[in-house]
C-alpha cells in the first residue's frame, strides 16, 4: 500500500504543481492584460494618427497658380513682342516696345523707355502678375544720374496691364500692351 501511496503521492504533487504552475501562468497573463489594457488604445491612437498626418500631408494638391504647369500656359501668351503708346507726365508721348521672355517663375526681356532699349533687370512672374526694373541715365547740366523705373503689371485677355514708378517720385503712368503681329511664342529678340 505504500507503494500505491508513493506512486499516488507523485502523482498528486506532479498535478499540484502543474496547478501552480498553471495558476502562476495565469497570473502573469492577468498582469499582462493589466498592462496592456491602456496600451492597446494608445498604439491604436497613435497609428490612427500617423495614418491621418500621412493623408492630410501626401495628397495631391490642386493646380498652383505660381507652379510650372499653370505658368506654362501663361509663358506662351507672354512670350514675344508687345508694343503701346504711352502718354508720358511730361506731356511726351511715344510707342514703346517691350520683348518678353519669361523662365518658369522669372521674367527676361527687354523694354523700351523713350524710344531707347534697356534691359530688364529683376523680372518675376506670380500668377498673372508680372514685375520688373530697368535703369536709365538721366543728364541735367553735364551730370549723369542714374535712376531706376519700377513696371508691375498684369495680363489681362489679350493686353498687358501696366503701371509705371520712377524713383524720382512722379506720378504713376498707367497704359496697356498688345502683342505685336511679329511676334510669336518662339520669335527671337529684334536686333540692337
């Protein structure tokens, strides 16, 4: 009998501990599910977020005004030459001509003032604006001074729109361009 009793004493320790065991395990998994119960809702939270900022920042935004594409089109309509009258302050008048050559956002060219070609300096393009400078030389008494016009202008259908500051302080000249019958989206500058 005690021999039945030891292999029944194993048994029941063997099982026992199993039971320990087992309810140790439980434990843990208990303690685990403690742990990861506010876990879960946060790694949730969180990758809602990252997915929400990925969407929000890599969509695929509508034509840009000021972009490439959307100048494009504006830059063959510029591109060329364009000629009017201007009726000066001082009561002069005269057919200026301007050569326009406009590179993605930036404006090249040249301008007439006063019948005499000058460069355009600082040319940009935003939208359907345009802004640029040039530098004449003005000679009172044997002194060479030289000053700077400011042109901002606008196409506008067919005609350019422009307004026309000095850095002397006279008052603006406003007067409108149109696209000469020479010109063409690919013509060359007149010769000087």
């Amino acid at each position: 009998m005690s021999r039945q009793r030891f292999s029944c004493d194993k048994i029941c320790n063997f099982t026992a501990t199993r039971i320990v065991k087992s309810d140790v395990h439980i434990e843990w998994r208990k303690k685990l599910m403690r742990r990861l119960i506010w876990k879960v809702p946060l790694i949730v939270a969180l990758v809602s977020f990252a997915v929400w900022w990925q969407l929000k920042h890599n969509t695929v935004p509508g034509p840009d005004p000021e972009s490439p594409v959307a100048n494009s089109h504006l830059s063959s309509m510029l591109a060329g030459s364009w000629s009017g009258e201007i009726a000066y302050g001082s009561g002069a008048r005269h057919r200026e001509h301007f050569f326009f050559q406009p590179e993605g956002d930036r404006l090249y060219g040249t301008a007439s003032f006063l019948g005499t070609k000058r460069g355009i300096e600082d040319g940009k393009i935003t939208g359907a604006q345009l802004s640029f400078a040039v530098r004449v030389d003005e000679v009172v008494d044997q002194i060479v001074r030289e000053h700077q016009l400011r042109y901002e202008a606008k196409l506008e259908g067919k005609e350019v729109h422009v307004k026309l500051f000095d850095d002397r302080g006279n008052p603006q000249v406003q007067f409108r361009l149109a696209k000469t019958e020479e010109s063409g989206s690919g013509s060359a500058p007149p010769s000087r």
